[in-house]
C-alpha cells in the first residue's frame, strides 16, 4: 500500500479537482507526471535528455490512477506516484484573485504568465487578448474579445532546450515520458474556470489538432490550435467570442 498524506483544504480541493480534469481528458493532463518533470528537468540549468531506461522507470510511477482521494483531506499514492499541480496552480490563483475582484466589484486585467483572467469591462468594453505567435511571443497572431473570462495558453515555446537541433519542451505526454510530440505549437482555452482552462491546455497540446478538435466539440470547449505547419484552427464554441485573425502577415493561414 502507498504513503498517506494528509492535505489542507484548498489542498485537497484542487487535488480533486486536477483528478476529475484528468480522468475527463483521459490522462493526456495528469499531475503525477512529476517524475518526468525532474528527470528531463527542463526549465533548469539540469535540462538533458534521459535514457530510454530511465524514462520508463520514471513512467512506472506516473498515472493518476495511482492517487486515491479517501476523504477528511486525506490521499493515499500509490505506486511510489507524486503530485505536481504545476500544471493548474496559476489558474487556481488566477480564480481566486478573478473572486476577490469581482466580490469588490471591480474591473480588471489579471496576467500570471500564459492565464490571462479579463474581469468585468474595460472602462464599458470587452477586453481584448492577443494570442501569441509561438515563434515570436511579443507578438499576436489573433485577438480574442472577452469579459469575465479567462484564457490560457500553452506552447512548445514557453520552457524548453535544445538538443542536436531539436527543441524539447515541458509539455510531457504522460504516455510516452517525453514532451507531446503532437504537431502543435501552442492550445488556448477560453473558460470562466482558469483552473479547468489551465489543465485543458495541456490535455489539448498531447492530444493533437484531431483528438484535440473532437474532445472540444464533444465537451462545448472554447480553443484555439496552431500547429506546427502553421494552421490556426478554432472550435465551434470559439464563436461565442469576437475573433480577429492576425496571422496571415506572419505566414499563418486560418483554417476556418
């Protein structure tokens, strides 16, 4: 039998949450890929491409199956499995500040790295969002228009290295134990759940333009993928939103 911990509220809260968030997406968002995070520790000075053997160790403790939610904030991990909610934790914030701006009845812009919550109006109209060019990030290649709403992006060009030319990033497929290999370059999720957003994301990067695409139409999920050939594709639950394609200057062609 595993170790027994015993979490806080909030704790056992978002834990709960990031178990359902993976069970809906099939594990292509898991939060006991930790293991994997600290093998190919990318985003550190460590960064380096593990052995095959080493990976697969690493997979024999990954699987949200392996964490058991026993109730009274308690958790059992099986499986020598760890928990790293990395994966949603700046959506979790970016939800609770999105809460204490709107109990005060206030407006506002929230901005932790890729979530973006837009509260209430700005100053009466919608704010809008750029989504980001994965080849240069200071630039957009679409805006979206919102209000009370959060979005998230995840992409290949946020934390990653290089290695005999090809680029590693630290989005892992909990399948295989190496960064998704799906032919995307970046996934932006609209939801007025940051915490739901920030998982989707990363489900949506491992899935791939295909599963990605059916899992949001089954599911009424806002998103938007740019792939590595340079399509942008948006679903159908994007329409709710003003969208503005910008990209076709910098070589994107939107795939309406």
């Amino acid at each position: 039998d595993g170790a027994e911990i015993t979490l806080s509220d909030e704790g056992a809260k978002l834990l709960s949450l990031a178990l359902d968030l993976s069970a809906a997406t099939n594990g292509a968002y898991d939060p006991t890929v930790a293991p994997l995070t600290d093998l190919w520790g990318i985003g550190t000075d460590n960064a380096r491409v593990p052995a095959q053997s080493e990976i697969d160790e690493a997979l024999t403790h990954v699987g949200y199956q392996n964490v058991k939610l026993l109730g009274n904030n308690q958790v059992q991990l099986l499986n020598g499995a760890q928990v790293d909610l990395g994966g949603i934790a700046k959506g979790y914030a970016a939800d609770l500040c999105a809460d204490i701006l709107k109990s005060a009845d206030a407006d506002g812009l929230l901005v932790l790295g890729g979530n973006i919550y837009a509260v209430g109006t700005n100053e009466g109209k919608d704010w809008n969002i750029g989504i980001a060019d994965p080849d240069d990030n200071t630039d957009s290649i679409a805006v979206v228009s919102l209000r009370d709403g959060s979005v998230v992006t995840s992409g290949d060009y946020e934390r990653f290295f290089e290695k005999d030319g090809k680029r590693y990033h630290h989005i892992f497929d909990p399948a295989t134990g190496y960064p998704a290999d799906s032919g995307l370059r970046g996934v932006t999720v609209i939801d007025s759940c940051s915490t739901k957003a920030d998982a989707l994301t990363t489900a949506l990067f491992v899935m791939g333009l295909d599963k990605g695409m059916k899992f949001c139409e089954e599911n009424e999920i806002a998103a938007v993928f740019i792939t590595s050939d340079k399509q942008v594709y948006t679903t159908s639950k994007t329409g709710d939103y003003a969208f503005e394609f910008l990209g076709e200057k910098k070589g994107y062609n939107y795939a309406e």
